[in-house]
C-alpha cells in the first residue's frame, strides 16, 4: 500500500512539473505582466500588511480597501512625476544631443586621440625598432594622388618614379600572359555612409516611416497595456494572498507542511534583500549622486542623478553604464570636474558595497559576486535587458531551492543558516 502511494505521488509530481514546464515555455511571451506583478506584489507585501493592521473605530482595515488605497496613491504619484520629469529630461536629452555631444565628439578627435596616438606610437617606439627606410622618401610636395589615378614622373638617370594612389592597386590576372592593374576602390567611411541613407531617406521611403512610427506607436501602447495588466495581477495576488498560499500548502503532506513553511521563510529572507534591498539601496545611490552632482556643478545632474537611479537597479554592471555619462559630461567642463564626479561615485559605491549591502541586505541574501555576474550574463543573452533585471532574484531562488534540497536529501545544517557565499 505504500508504494501505491509513494508511485501515485511521484507520478503526480512529474506530470504536474511537466505540465507547468510545457505552459511556461508555450505562453513565454507573454509572462512578462505576471513575472513583474509577482514581483511587484512581493515589494508591496509589507505595506499592504502595515495598512492591515492599523484599527479605524475599533475595526482593522479589509485587505481589498487598503490594496485599493495603495495602488490609487502609487499611480497617482507615477504619473504626477512623470508629469514633472519627463518635459525635464526630454529638454536636457535634446540638449546633449545638439551641443555636448558635437563638442565632446570634437574634443576627442582633436585633443584626446591625437595624445593616445602619440602615447601608442612612443610606446611602440621603445619596444621595437623602426626598421631602416631603403626608398628615398618622395619629394616635398609630391604626395599620393587622392584622385585614385596612378602618377609616373621621369627622374635623373633615365628612371621613373610611380607614385600608387592612397587606397592602393589591386593586380588581377586575365591569362597566362596578361595583367590588369587598378586602383582599389575607396572604402566609404561612416559620414559617407550616414549620408548616403540620409539622401535615400530624403529620396522617399514613406512606407518606412510609416512603419516605424506605427511600431513605435505599438510598443508605447503595449507598455501600458502592460503596465497596467502588472497592476492588476499584483492586486488580486495581494487580496488573495492567504488562499495562494493555503492552496501550495495542499500540496504538500501534512508531515512536511513544517519543512515547506521553512521553505518559504527562507525564500522571504533571500528575496527581501535582493529585491527590496535593492531598490532602497537605488534610492540612496541616486540621492547620493544628486548631491555630489550638483556639488560639482555638473550639466544635467538631475538627469544623471535619475540614470544612476535607474541603473543601480543592475548590480555591477549598472555602476559602470551609469558611470560613464556623468564622466563624460564632466570631461567636457574640465579634467577636475571629471575626477571629482569619478571619485565621488567610487565613494558611493565603496559604501554600498562595505555598509548598505551588510545592513539592508543582510547576510541571509548574500550572493557570491561569481553567481551574480554569470546570472547576469546569462539573463542578458537569453531574454535582454529584462533578463538582467531579473537575474539575480531568479538566482536567489535557485540558490534558496539548492540549499532546502540540500539539507533535505543530506542533512546537511539548518536552512535559516545556509548560504552560498
């Protein structure tokens, strides 16, 4: 009779991971709205449950007003600062676009790769010998033709002199008896290239544009479609959190409903420092970079602030995109102005990494940096920059998963203890 039982109960879980896994994979694209309201709900967990607790005439407030409160008032705060930000931002993008970025480009062309040419060609220089010229150089004066023609000039001694075009010749052969020879043909460079689709743009290709911005016009609507669908699976996971739950517990026997409890406590401190650690740490690294931006006088800190906000959000790699634009607007002020906004970002980030991450994360969340950042790459290549932002919660629950597994099947220490780390 037990192994009746014990077969029926394995035969139940593959055919109920089987059918999980084959739903997952067929309706991949568009999990995207219940991935992110799962998150979601899970950030707003603990508020939803302060707001629970607290008494109105003796009576605590029902679980759907006080999810119907939050959700009213986070709305209400996006959009009021969307409305205050985004006329901001597009202003100072547009901005940068138009007078920064010619300005940098230029410093970089005439000031900055002149003096790493000349850094390359001194190193090079001094590691190998510059071997002996055999020809006389040309005359003065008499350089490659840019025309792509072949110049032949008599000289003493009854000799000639063959000057080559600049891009070279190219010999072909026709027979065992012939050859052809002529001037390579000039690559076109990146303004020859960006022009020759500007004219093409110019010459007609209305249907071109008119797909664009259709496909523009799409993707903006599917982003709030999206957004608000993430709203709604995150509210009704929130109202029915108790029945969630009770409903995975049923599937568990009554004699290890104590280990799946512990599962789940244990799931809740991985998660909490990854995911609410992590944005509060965004916080305090976008508040930080505001005050010294602004310090430094830096152009468009508010801007820069808000990005190195956003980017925190990716560990590691985050850091280093949002470092480089606030540097390179600091070099267009002056090489003090870069350093300064350098060093203050390595400052922040040194206090993240020795302060913020041990006391808001805590050590329960800790991830060994080597899983963090193959978690990363491997959630960019597979599903973008969204596969980056999810990445290393999703490590945190396999890390959580391996670690219950582990001390389930070997025994091994306490689950509320064990990390890897």
């Amino acid at each position: 009779m037990i192994d009746v039982v014990r077969r029926r109960r394995v035969i139940f879980a593959a055919v109920s991971i089987t059918t999980v896994a084959a739903v997952i994979v067929a309706s991949r694209a568009v999990l995207l709205p219940f991935v992110l309201g799962v998150l979601l709900a899970y950030v707003l967990h603990p508020v939803v449950g302060a707001l629970t607790r607290v008494s109105v005439r003796g009576r605590s407030v029902p679980r759907w007003v006080a999810v119907l409160g939050l959700y009213v008032t986070l709305v209400t705060a996006i959009v009021v600062t969307l409305l205050a930000v985004t006329p901001r931002v597009i202003s100072e993008a547009r901005s940068f676009a138009v007078t920064e970025l010619p300005t940098l480009r230029q410093r970089i062309e005439h000031d900055w790769m002149p003096r790493v040419r000349g850094l390359v060609a001194r190193v090079q220089g001094a590691v190998v010998a510059a071997p002996p010229r055999e020809e006389a150089e040309a005359p003065s004066g008499e350089r490659p033709r840019e025309d792509g023609a072949l110049r032949v000039s008599p000289e003493p001694g009854g000799v000639y002199r063959v000057t080559l075009p600049a891009e070279g010749v190219v010999i072909e052969r026709v027979d065992d008896a012939h050859w052809i020879m002529h001037p390579r043909r000039r690559q076109p460079s990146e303004g020859d290239t960006i022009q020759r689709e500007l004219r093409k743009l110019g010459q007609g290709h209305a249907a071109d544009v008119v797909r664009v911005g259709r496909g523009i016009i799409g993707g903006v609507i599917g982003g709030i479609f999206n957004f608000f669908m993430t709203l709604m699976v995150s509210a009704y996971l929130l109202v029915t959190e108790a029945r969630v739950l009770g409903f995975f517990r049923t599937l568990v026997r009554p004699e290890s409903r104590d280990s799946f409890d512990g599962l789940l406590r244990r799931l809740d401190r991985g998660l909490s420092g990854v995911v609410r650690g992590q944005l509060i740490i965004c916080l305090v690294n976008g508040s930080l970079s505001a005050i010294g931006f602004a310090m430094a006088d830096l152009k468009y800190w508010p801007t820069l602030a808000l990005v190195a906000t956003i980017f925190s959000l990716i560990p590691i790699f985050g850091t280093v995109l949002s470092s480089v634009p606030a540097v390179a607007i600091g070099l267009t002020q002056g090489f003090g102005t870069a350093l300064f906004v350098l060093l203050w970002i390595i400052g922040i980030h040194q206090l993240e990494a020795n302060l913020l991450n041990p006391k808001i994360m805590g050590d329960q969340a800790k991830i060994h940096p080597v899983l963090v950042v193959f978690s990363l790459l491997a959630g960019e290549h597979a599903f973008g920059i969204l596969g980056a932002l999810l990445a290393v919660p999703t490590m945190s629950v396999a890390q959580t998963l391996f670690l219950h597994w582990r001390t389930y099947a070997l025994g091994y220490g306490e689950p509320a203890t064990d990390s890897v780390s």
